[in-house]
C-alpha cells in the first residue's frame, strides 16, 4: 500500500517540473523583450548617431548645452558654444545626445 502511495506523489512533482520550467522560458522572454531588447536598439540608435558626427553639425550636450563641432578627432570633439568664437571646448564623444546635420546652401 505504500508502494502505491509513493508512485501517486511522485507524478505530479514530474508535471510540476515542466510548469516551472515554463514558467521561467516565459520570465526570461519578458526581460529580454521589455529590458534588454530595447537597450540594445538604443545603444545602436546612438552609436550610428556618432559615427556620421560631422564637422559644422549642431550638437545638444548631456549637460543640456548646445554648440557647433569645430574638429573631431577618435573619441573626442572641439565644441563652440554661444556667438563667441573663443568659447571652444573639448569633450568626448559619448557626452553628445543629440546631432542635428549642416544644411548644405
């Protein structure tokens, strides 16, 4: 008799395995696509907005500036900000969070 109560509990723990294994496909495909996938495309979006950084282009800093790329070199650029040309300062690349492009006259 007690053959037959020990089979009887084991089968539901083996069912139970598979819900919980479900249930943790589920969770990791939650944060892939909430969390990281987005992240991801960001981290993209800004790295193709650097690499057509130009010189003449109109940047918006971090810091909330806003000032012309004067000279760019690997991972740093000369930025002047406001009407007075003496006011040239050098940052990095990654302090850039927006690029608006030269018009062409």
């Amino acid at each position: 008799m007690s053959i037959l109560l020990t089979a009887e509990g084991t089968a539901p723990a083996a069912g139970g395995g598979i819900i919980m294994i479900i249930y943790l496909v589920i969770i990791v495909a939650f944060f892939y696509f909430i969390l990281i996938r987005p992240q991801k495309k960001e981290q993209k979006r800004v790295s193709a907005m650097l690499a057509e950084l130009g010189v003449g282009d109109c940047v918006l800093t971090t810091s909330g500036f806003y000032g012309i790329v004067i000279d760019i070199t690997d991972d740093t650029v000369i930025v002047e900000f406001g009407s007075n040309k003496n006011c040239r300062i050098p940052m990095q690349k990654s302090a850039i969070a927006k690029v608006e492009k030269a018009e062409e006259a």
